[in-house]
C-alpha cells in the first residue's frame, strides 16, 4: 500500500513537470518579444534604479541636518572648541555655507540682546582660525565698537584692510580707520592721556607715513612723554604735508631754540624755495658746479640724482658705484645703482660721501628728489613767508 502511494506522487510531479515546459515552449513561440524592446532590455536593466523608501529620504534628511543642529547647540552652550571643530569639517567637506550664515545670525542676535561678551568671546576664537575673513573681523569690530573698546575696534579693522589689495573695500575701511584713530586721540587729549595713544600712533604712521593726522597725532604723544628730539623729527617730516605745514612750522618754532648765527658750528643757512603745488624744491649744486633742482621728499630714504649726471661724476672721480637696492618711487619700486657722490652742496653746507640713488630720469619739475639721508644731517624749517629751507647742523 505504501508503494502505491509513493508511485502515485512520482507520477503526480512527472505530469506537472511536463506541464511546464509545455506551457513554457507554448508561450515563447506564440507571444514573441518584439525584436526593439528586446534590444532594450539590457539597457532599461543597467539604467534602472531602485527607489529610494520614504524612511532612506528621511535619513538622509537626518544626516544632512545633524551638523547644522550640532553647530548651533554648541554655539549656544558655548563649547566653541566643539563648534569650530564642525565648522572645520564642514568647510573640508565644501559645504560651509549654512554653518557660516548661523554664526553670523547668531552672534548678531546676542549683540542685540545685550549679550555682547557671549559675542564678542566667539568671534574672538573664530578669528584667531579664521583670520582673513572680512565679515567675521567687521562684526567683530563692530562689537568692540558697541563696547568702547575703540583701540581694540580699530586694531581689529587694521588685520582685515590688511587682506585686502587697493581699492574701493580698502579705502573704504581707511576712512573707518581713520575717523576711529581721530576719535581715539581726541577722547585721549580730553583725559591728558596722549602717552597712551603713542603706541597706536606710531604703528599708523609707519603704515601710512602720507596721512598727515597720524603723524600730527603721534607729535602730540611724544610731547605728552616729553620726548621732545622725537617729536621735532616727525614735525620736521609733517611740514612738508599740505594741512599740517603751517602748524608743524609754528610748533617747530616754538620747539627749537633760534638760530645763532654767530656761532659756526650752529650756523643756520636759508636755501631758497620753490613752491609748485604741494611740493618744495631746492637748488643743490653738485662737485663739478652743475646746479640740480631737488624736490623735498620725506618719504624718500635716498637723494637721487638722474644716471647721465651720477655717470658723469663717476668718469670725473667725483663718485664711485657701490651697490644696488630696490627704491620705492610715485610709480612704484625700482631696482637702481647706488652712488657715493664725494660733496653734495647744500646752501653753505657741504655734505661729503652722501649715498645717491640713480634714476634714469627726474620729473618735469626737479631733477631728482632730497631725500632724508640729506636732511637728517640737520634740523630743517621751511620759513613759509620767505619761502625759505632753514638748515641748522645737528
């Protein structure tokens, strides 16, 4: 019995196994794939993509919010190192954009909120990172500006014009600077505290030797310490500047004892000036008589002369090459010969072995420039109603 029944699901499965392939060859001849979608099925296979569930979009969305939740958390509870961290991964990962506009939304909303340290204190750590970014240093300045903290505002827009090339953003954060550093002296005249302005001033000033006010305000501050020989030097230099001259010139006066003609070794000598615009320039004769005319110029370390002259010199031994350097002049820094000329004659002073740059040619109004390795040999006033250049030795 019990093989019977075995025999009879053999037989069973055999028939349905037939069954199949029957059906099976029936189909593929009877209903044949179109030759085109045939040929497209490969591609439609190799082109087909799952898609995504609702719960991977989610994730997703979960995963590219996370960094943006945790910057904002450890901005509020202040774990600034942790909130820099996320910024700095974020920023290698090219994605930077959202985190920056939430530092910048949050601190602004605490200097709005009275809760100037808390920004003032994350700023702060952020640009010790980022220390060229020009939003973040102007916020930051800002800040410091909401404070009274003026020194601190001006240094701060100092670093961020110092990133930037010339032009419309530089002179722009120049004219901020300046009007802060004018607010700084004027708060420090009315408390007699100038001394503690010289630092500031004197920085400025080597950044910019041309803005007479910085030059003005770091006389003031000398004479606040009554570092009376540093002071006469700057106003020496500001009374070739166009706002300050009349006043330097009259401080000047004030400050240097008058001349004593009778006395040599102090004789004074008035040179004659011209006046052209905002400049000055002297007549100075050189060894072998030839008279040049010399713009003052401050802001020049050298004299120079014209090559032609300087060549002539040297064929006559009245001059000798001794190196090369890079000068700075109005069109730039040129790489240019420099010349040990034997007597350079200033009024009644001879000035021997004087260093002289040479140019290959001067300005249609002067030959050439008297710089302040010639007029630092002397205490020098420029007596504006003679229209004289009065030189004392030192």
């Amino acid at each position: 019995m019990k093989r019977l029944i075995i025999a009879r699901w053999f037989v069973v499965a055999a028939m349905m196994f037939c069954s199949g392939l029957i059906t099976g060859w029936w189909l593929h001849h009877r209903i044949p794939v179109p030759v085109e979608q045939a040929q497209d099925v490969p591609e439609l296979l190799s082109s087909w993509q799952p898609v995504p569930s609702s719960r991977e979009l989610w994730s997703d969305k979960l995963e590219a919010e996370q960094p943006l939740s945790d910057f904002e958390s450890a901005l509020v509870e202040q774990r600034l190192d942790d909130a820099l961290v996320l910024y700095q991964q974020q920023e290698r990962a090219g994605s930077i954009t959202e985190l920056r506009r939430v530092l910048i939304r949050t601190v602004k909303n605490w200097g709005a909120n009275s809760q100037q340290d808390k920004a003032i204190n994350t700023l702060e750590r952020f640009t010790q990172h980022y220390y060229q970014d020009q939003e973040l240093l102007s916020e930051l300045a800002r800040l410091y500006l909401n404070e009274k903290e003026l020194t601190k505002s001006l240094e701060t827009l100092l670093n961020a014009r110092s990133f930037l090339i010339p032009g419309k953003d530089y002179e722009h954060l120049s004219g901020e600077i300046l009007n802060l550093a004018k607010r700084i002296f004027k708060e420090n005249a009315v408390k007699q505290k100038l001394e503690a302005s010289l630092s500031l001033f004197q920085k400025l000033t080597m950044l910019e030797p041309e803005q007479g006010f910085y030059r003005y305000a770091l006389v003031e501050s000398y004479l606040a310490i009554n570092d009376l020989n540093s002071a006469i030097a700057e106003l020496e230099i500001l009374q070739l500047d166009p706002e300050y001259e009349k006043k330097a010139s009259d401080m000047l006066l004030a400050l240097l004892p008058p001349p004593v003609e009778a006395a040599e070794e102090k004789q004074t000598a008035g040179i004659t000036l011209q006046h052209t615009g905002k400049h000055y320039i002297a007549t100075v004769t050189l060894q072998n008589n030839t008279n040049v005319q010399l713009l003052l110029d401050t802001g020049a370390s050298l004299t120079t002369l014209p090559d032609e002259l300087l060549l002539e010199l040297k064929r006559r031994k009245m001059a000798h090459r001794v190196s090369h350097a890079n000068i700075s002049t109005a069109g730039g820094t040129v790489f240019a010969p420099i010349y040990l000329v034997k007597e350079v004659t200033l009024g009644q002073f001879v000035l021997k072995n004087l260093e002289v740059a040479g140019m290959s040619s001067g300005t249609a109004q002067a030959d050439g420039l008297l710089g302040m390795n010639a007029l630092r040999q002397f205490h020098f006033q420029i007596d504006q109603d003679r229209s004289q250049l009065l030189l004392t030795p030192r």
